[in-house]
C-alpha cells in the first residue's frame, strides 16, 4: 500500500507543490504523457521532477506514431531504425526506436498491446543499442514542430 501512495499521475506542479508542502510521504513517481510532440512543453516538468527526486515515467510513449502518423518525426524515426537494424542485424521498428529514446533520455515507459508479438517486439527494446545523441536531438526537433496530446487534458499544456 505504501508504494500506492507514493505515485501520481498527470500531476502538474501546482498540485506537485500543494502535496510536497503537507507530505508526510511524498510523492516517489509521476506519470506522465510523453512522447516528441509533448516533450517540448513537458520540459520545465521533468527539470522540477529531477529537482525534487521525483520519477518521470511515460504513458503514451508511442502515440506520435500510432495517434498522428505522418508527421514529422516519422521519417527520422524511420531513418534512425534503418541504422539499428543494420547495426542489431535485425529488423528494428520505429516503437521499438521511440522506447529507445524514453530509454536514452531515462524515462521509464509503459505501454501496452493485446497483441503477444507486438508486445514480444516491445521487450526487445531493451537488447537494442542507444540511439546517438545527435539521433536523440533530431527527434526531439522533429517532435518540437508540432504539439499533439492524446489525453487531451487542456491543464496539461498549463505549465504554471
């Protein structure tokens, strides 16, 4: 029960603030949609989480892909995991690419499928190589181009 209490999710940091003045255990972890197209403004969030030793964890880690096909990160996505196929010797996809850089950037991620080879696909993930930083940053421009968010909670995107 102890570790229920010490989770959260979708908390901006007004309410982070209010809980972290009264606590007598404070939060430990706070789940988060991210992906590129919410990373920009999630920014000053993950900074505060850091601050405050509170976890980030990913919800929603692969909806650039699944949520809004067709934008701009999906051909950096494609090239990067053309360049892990070659160098794993074996066919990476671009959800395996988007763990890989919740991975780099060390967020935990939690997704999920009803699917056994698509979720055989995403504990795979974790034997591929880090992507590069400069791969990590082209993902990041790409992601920055555009603002989507599938939880569509309006206060999100109010990073008071």
């Amino acid at each position: 029960m102890r570790i229920c209490r010490r989770y959260g999710r979708r908390w901006r940091r007004k309410y982070l603030d209010q809980i972290l003045a009264i606590a007598t255990i404070p939060p430990a972890v706070n789940q988060i949609e991210l992906h590129p197209y919410v990373l920009k403004i999630s920014l000053p969030l993950l900074e505060y989480h850091k601050e405050r030793g509170i976890v980030t964890t990913s919800y929603g880690g692969l909806s650039s892909i699944a949520r809004f096909p067709g934008g701009p990160v999906d051909p950096v996505l494609a090239r990067i995991a053309a360049r892990l196929s070659d160098t794993y010797g074996k066919p990476v996809t671009q959800a395996q690419v988007l763990q890989v850089w919740l991975r780099k950037k060390g967020l935990p991620y939690v997704t999920t499928t009803s699917k056994a080879e698509r979720m055989m696909e995403y504990l795979q993930s974790s034997e591929l190589p880090d992507i590069t930083d400069e791969e990590e940053h082209s993902i990041d421009a790409a992601g920055s181009q555009v603002h989507h968010r599938f939880n569509i909670c309006p206060w999100m995107d109010d990073v008071e």
